[in-house]
C-alpha cells in the first residue's frame, strides 16, 4: 500500500508538505502544490481518514447497524439514507444484527473502535436492556446516536420513528366503515415490537365500533416476516380455516406472499377477499390488484437522522421525532 511516505520521498520533500500540498493549506506554493498532488496520482495513494480523522477528531464516517439488509423496508431505508449522508459528507459503514445479543454488542464494538462520528441504529428486536449496555458505552465515548424506527421509553436517545399504531389505526378503521367485520391480523410474535404496536392500533379501531376482534383471528407468522413468511402461512391457514372478509397484514412484502398463496388456490382478490398491507414498498404484486396499504414516510427517516446527527443542536439536546403515516387506498379492497 502506497503510504504518504512514499509520496513524500519520491517527490523529494517532507510529510509535511505532501500533506499539506494535498490537504490545500497555505505554506505550499502553488507549482510544488500541483507536483506533488501529480506524484501522489500516479502512485495511487489514497489518504488514510482514519489516521486523519485520529488527528481531526472527525472520521465523516457514520455507523449504521440495521436488521437483515434483504428486507425491504431495511434496503429503502439504506438507500435513502446513503443518499442523504453523501450529501453532508457522509460515508455509512454498516453492520447487520443478528439474534445474538452478545454479537450486538461485539457489532457495536468493533464499529465504534473505527471512530464513527455518530451511528444511526434501527434495532432488530425491541431488547431495552442489551440497548441501554450499547448507548451507555456511546454516551462515555460522547458518541451522539439516533434510533430510527423503534425508540425505548427507557433510554434518552435522539429517535425518528413512524407512527405505526395510528397507521394501523387509519386502515383498519377505512375496513370498519367500509362495513367489514371479520378480519383476520396477520403479525408475528406479540411480543415483537413491530407487531404489537401495529396490533395495538388494530385493536383500537376495533375498541371504537364497540366490537371485539376473536384472538383465534390473529395469524403469526413463524418465520420472517416477508414475501415467503405470508406465503408459507396462508398455505397452512386455508386448509383449516374459513376465508375472512379481510387479510390484514403485518407490511406489504407479507400481503404480497398472502396474493400469491390465494391466486395458487383460485381464490381472487379483491373478488372473493380482500387484503391490505403496511408500508407502501414497491414490490412486485404480479397480476394481483394493486395493494391498499399505509405509506411510511422512509426517505424523510432517513434524511432527518442525518440532519440530527449532523446537527451541533442534536448532539447536546434531544430531537424525538413522530413522523405520520398516510393511508393509501388502491385497488386490493372489495368495494361494498
């Protein structure tokens, strides 16, 4: 690896002075600047962030540590968030969690002896505790950090998380007067974070037609919540079940697997079910009725972490931001 010892050497001058001819500091003039930045070409050195950024204090790297990368809402989010740190003078480095909370932690650990200016964490599991052990190591390093997607009660953190609940809240409430009234929840575990707070919001709508949804009406997914996870279960489901009036389900990615499941047992919908999603993905739906669904504002996510993170502001006082969710109606509900 060409080292800026080597570049100072071949051009016959100091460290530095190669660093500061490539750094464009006064005390080079200006015939010198341009030779040595031509020596450094063509020897293909390329500097070092980390030894500057052990020297500046700052490295324009952020730490991004998310769930499995092949999920949708996971992908979109990176890609927009990517977007906006190059905008600021960003580079992400990522870190993909795993079910380990001794890994987690590892993770957290080996991205933060990198010397990050700030991570952006959207946690794979609601786990407070394995959470307040990361950020209390983060706050002694003086670390700023931002949750994006789930935030803990228990921790004084910056967040900007979507109202999952009032989301849920919206579409099963436009089922509700729409005049369905068996609906079937398709979510993962209760406990699960993601599941509860949409099922909480469910519930909810529910509560305020005065009805109570039969808990035997609740499918969980057993494995991942996508594509193949609704596909998997509405597989099982039909062969021992009634058809309800509605699937809704946990994010679209579920919805769409649930399509594909229906049309393989000639069952059409919206014609003989209708079903609804979460999140507003563009996924491929094949011939299926386009998805009635919420939209999760992800580019807005992404770019208010980097606003934050970036933010002298946010690195001294809390920014815990709600972001709206919007219903959006399409073609995947029956009209009545």
């Amino acid at each position: 690896m060409i080292t800026i010892k080597d570049v100072a050497k071949k051009a016959g001058v100091s460290i530095a002075t190669v660093s500061y001819a490539l750094n464009d500091k006064e005390g080079v003039n200006e015939t010198n600047k341009a030779r040595i930045k031509q020596i450094a070409e063509e020897m293909g050195y390329v500097p070092n962030s980390l030894a500057q950024g052990l020297l500046s204090k700052k490295t324009n790297v952020i730490g991004v540590v998310i769930p499995d990368i092949s999920n949708v809402y996971t992908s979109n989010f990176i890609k927009y968030l990517g977007v906006y740190a190059r905008n600021s003078g960003y580079f992400l480095l990522l870190g993909t969690l795993s079910d380990s909370p001794e890994t987690e932690i590892d993770i957290f650990d080996k991205l933060m002896a990198k010397n990050v200016d700030g991570f952006v964490i959207m946690p794979s599991a609601y786990d407070e505790l394995v959470y307040k052990q990361i950020t209390k190591k983060m706050n002694k390093r003086n670390i700023p950090f931002i949750f994006a997607g789930i935030n803990f009660p228990g921790i004084k953190s910056n967040y900007v998380v979507p109202d999952l609940e009032e989301g849920e809240y919206q579409i099963t409430r436009y089922l509700l007067e729409a005049g369905f009234r068996d609906l079937v929840f398709v979510g993962g575990k209760r406990e699960d974070y993601y599941s509860e707070v949409r099922y909480n919001g469910f519930l909810r709508a529910f509560e305020e037609f005065e009805r109570k949804h039969d808990e035997g009406r609740y499918i969980e997914l057993s494995k991942a919540y996508d594509f193949n996870g609704g596909y998997q279960v509405i597989e099982e489901f039909i062969k021992l079940n009634p058809l309800p009036e509605v699937f809704a389900c946990l994010n679209d990615s579920v919805a769409c697997g649930i399509i594909k499941g229906l049309k393989k047992h000639g069952i059409n919908v919206p014609r003989d079910v209708s079903v609804v999603g979460f999140d507003d993905l563009e996924i491929p739906t094949f011939d299926a009725a386009p998805l009635t669904t919420v939209s999760i504002p992800i580019e807005e996510m992404a770019k208010l972490c980097i606003e934050i993170l970036k933010s002298d502001e946010g690195k001294k006082v809390l920014k815990q931001v709600l972001l709206p969710t919007e219903l959006i109606i399409r073609d995947s509900v029956k009209y009545r």
